[in-house]
C-alpha cells in the first residue's frame, strides 16, 4: 500500500514553512520509480526556496516489500515507546489466523535514518539475511580494529556493485573510508556459525533492531567462544 500527502515542514536552515510530499508507506516492490527515489535520497530532499538550501527529511513511513518480503519503519530518532506502538498496531492488525501468518512471515525492522534504510533495502535485494550482515560486520572490524589505532569509526555500512562484488565500507571521523570486501564463504560461515544465536535473538513479534548493537550482543552471548565473545 502507498499512502501520499503533502505537509508543510520547516527548513532546517531558515524556518521557511515548506510544502513537502510525504509518505505513510510505499510498497517498493509495487513502486519501483519510488524505490529509486529512496535510494537516490530525492524521496526526502526539501529544496528551500527561501533560503537555497537542500535538507533531507527522513519522515516516519512504513516501507514494505511484497516480493522480498519485508516491512521497514522508518521513524528518526524514535522513543521505545513510540516502538512499543507501532508493534502494538502490527500484532492487531492482523485480523485472523491467515492474515497471522502472512505477518510472522515478513520481516520486520526499525531503522533510524535514511541510510540505515537503503542499507536494508541494498540486503534484500542482494538476497541476504541482514543479521548475518550485522554479525560480519561486527567480526570484520574486530580483526582490524588493531590497525584502527587513532581513528574513530564512526558506522560500517553494507553495499554492493552491479557486477555482485560486496563489501563493507568503514566510515571514519578523521579520514576517508576504507573498504573490506566480503565473499559468499564468508557470509556462509558466519550464517551457519550463529545459525542459533540468530534465530533466539530475533524477537517474534514486532519491529527487530538489527543492528550494531544488536550484533555485539549476540556475539557476547553467544556460546561458540569466538574472538569478541565471551572469554
Ligand atoms: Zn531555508
């Protein structure tokens, strides 16, 4: 389902009230000239005509997938209790026990920003798990974080090229990124390693955070004694 409007936001810059298109949720899969909207940011970029500036404005809009078979919240900055809600209106909004079922079988995820967002929608399309993703960036960067010495890492994000090469991309504070290329071997260790951790520390219902965090704690938890895990 797709659900547009227009809102008048302010510019962060000028406070300029600014008509804005906006969304209460898009089906990519039915939408494809959105989908690239969202990954080319243009869906949540407000052009200030006071002022010249360009903002990006990451509205709450629920993303969903019926082909890759997930639904993505998109709420920045978002409280526990304003997740607390939305679980709440996914658990009732499935009506009976087929509609149940269809619910338990998507995905179901929280980000917070717009890259967190595309970085999802990039492991779905490339037909990966993005727990497993999480987890190998959690284990990538515990084998360099030696080399890692006077520099702070400030995200590591998932991507890929057209031709199927994937990779890692550390972002730093002080310098430019670097990359750490990831293969299928790779994936599929990780993937059978914490094939249980994974599945225990995926909540059932509601919208999962998978994310860093998420990952570090599943590593420490986890009962397979791996560098970074529990000693
Ligand atoms: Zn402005």
């Amino acid at each position: 389902m797709t659900d547009m409007k227009t809102e008048v936001l302010e510019c962060p810059y000028c406070k300029e009230k600014l008509e804005k298109v906006t969304f209460d949720s898009i089906d990519l899969a039915k939408e494809p000239e959105l989908k690239k909207l969202v990954m080319n940011e243009e869906l949540f970029a407000m052009n200030c005509e006071k002022c010249g500036k360009k903002s990006l404005i990451a509205f709450p809009c629920l993303f969903s997938d019926s082909e890759k078979k997930f639904l993505i919240w998109l709420l920045g900055g978002y409280t526990e209790e304003e997740k607390a809600v939305l679980d709440k209106d996914l658990i009732d909004s499935a009506k009976n026990e087929s509609e149940k079922e269809v619910a338990a079988s998507y995905n179901k995820r929280i980000v917070g920003s717009i890259n967190e967002l595309k970085e999802k929608i990039i492991i779905a399309d490339d037909d990966l798990d993005d727990r497993v993703i999480e987890l190998l960036k959690v284990l990538c960067v515990n084998e360099v974080i030696d080399q890692l010495m006077g520099v702070t890492l400030r995200e590591v994000r998932y991507n890929s090229t057209s031709a199927g090469k994937k990779f890692l991309v550390l972002i730093f504070d002080e310098k430019s990124p670097s990359m750490i290329e990831i293969n299928n071997q790779m994936y599929k260790t990780v993937k059978n390693m914490f094939g249980e951790d994974i599945k225990q520390n995926t909540p059932k219902e509601g919208f999962a955070e998978i994310d860093a965090m998420w990952a570090k704690n599943v590593i420490e938890n986890s009962t397979k004694g791996l560098p970074g895990g529990k000693n």
